[in-house]
C-alpha cells in the first residue's frame, strides 16, 4: 500500500508518464499538462515517471496521452 492510501484511497499517488523525470522533459502538451497537475489540488502529484515505473508501486495512477496509453495497455 503507497502513502496516499492506496488505490481508491482519498488522495492515490499520481504520475505523468513522460520521458524523463524531471520537469522539463518531454513535449510541450506533456510539460503543460505537468504545470496544470502541479495546480490540481487535492491531487496527489508526484511528478513524472518513466516506464519503468509504471509497475513499481510508486504510484497508483498514471496519466498520459490516448496513444501512450493505448499502447502501454497491449503490453
């Protein structure tokens, strides 16, 4: 279980998936989509993550684009 109470806990661990964790990887819907979060209260933003982290526990949602998306999920 993460810190944020875990999934469907008030306030689950979220990231971007990006190319890099830091803040000014990735393209320019993926840095503006970073700012919007960082706003997004009561969200628990935890910044961007890469692939790689999508199954370690780190976090219990992850955001990203329809294409991304589609194509994380047929892995």
């Amino acid at each position: 279980m993460s810190a944020g109470g875990g999934l469907g806990g008030p306030e689950p661990p979220l990231g971007l998936l990006n190319v890099g964790e830091e803040d000014e990887r990735g393209t320019a819907v993926v840095m503006e989509a970073y700012q919007l979060l960082l706003k997004a209260a009561p969200l628990n933003f935890v910044g961007n993550v890469e692939g790689r982290d999508v199954f370690r526990g780190d976090v219990d949602v992850v955001v990203c684009d329809g294409f991304i998306g589609n194509v994380a999920l047929k892995l």
